[in-house]
C-alpha cells in the first residue's frame, strides 16, 4: 500500500491575488513562487517550466496515480495535462479583468504511454489570434519526445466584470 500527500493554498488566494496582473505575470508568478499555484498543480505534480504571452510549457514527474488499470498513461490524466497546458495559454492573452472561454476542443490520442515514460511535458501555443479569438495547439510528450496527445482548441477572451473584495 502507497499513500501520498500534498499542499495547496486554497482556491481563493491565487485568484485574489491576480487582480490588476495581466494574465502573463500571473503565471509567471505562480512558477516564480510569488503567486500560489492552484491546488491541480501538486495534485498532479505539475509545474510551469516556461511562460510567455500565447506560449506555456508544462512539465509532470509520471507517478503511479497517473496510470490506469492496464499501467498505461490514463487518458483522463494526459487530457487533464495539456488542458492545463491550454488553460495557461488563455491565461497568458489576457490582460486585467479579462476572462476566457472554449469554443471547440478536438483531441488525437497516439501511443500510450507506460509508467517508465519519466517525465510529462505539456505545451500549448497560440497559433493565430485575432478580434478576441486565439486558435490554440497543445501536445503531451513524454521524456523520450514521443507525442502522446495533440489538442487544437478554439478560445474566445473578453472583458469581464469582477466583484470588489
């Protein structure tokens, strides 16, 4: 039998924090340990490598809660990785009091992945934007630079209202 445990903030403090933060400082805080990472990110031992304005890479150390009853990456868990990864990227375009929302979301499932993969990495970038629509690619690639996963998806950002703490 095996147990693990981890930390988190909270689901308030990183969102209160962010207010006035463009949405690229905001992630880069959250890697730079300025801003508390969302309780996702220990949960699946994700971290943020790099970031940029429309560009986020992602990286997972593959541990055996990730993998499904057959010891392949479950497909559930690798989804979860580059939807992070994309989540970032919408993150990343927007600027104070903005938010964000999928369009469309189209997935390719290659090889699965066994429990010796290593290390995950997640990336996402924006590949054309325009009047408030971004057009966004990610894949999951293990150690070894095999693809596991690609993801185009859709974002639409816009202004967005929130309320005074």
């Amino acid at each position: 039998m095996r147990s693990e445990t981890f930390e988190w903030a909270g689901p308030i403090i990183g969102p209160r924090m962010d207010t006035g933060m463009s949405g690229e400082a905001y992630l880069s805080g959250i890697r730079d340990g300025i801003v508390p990472p969302p309780a996702v990110g220990p949960l699946i031992s994700a971290e943020i490598v790099e970031v940029a304005r429309g560009e986020v890479q992602l990286i997972c150390s593959a541990s055996d809660p990730q993998f499904g009853l057959l010891r392949e990456l479950d497909p559930g868990m690798a989804s979860l990785l580059v939807s992070t990864a994309i989540t970032c990227v919408a993150r990343s375009l927007m600027g104070p009091r903005q938010g964000w929302a999928t369009v469309e979301s189209r997935a390719s499932y290659l090889p699965p992945a066994s429990p010796r993969v290593g290390s995950l990495t997640a990336t996402a970038a924006v590949v054309e934007s325009s009047e408030g629509r971004a057009l966004v690619t990610g894949e999951l690639a293990d150690d070894h630079g095999q693809v596991l996963m690609t993801v185009s998806t859709t974002l639409s950002v816009f202004e967005r209202e929130y309320p005074r703490p």
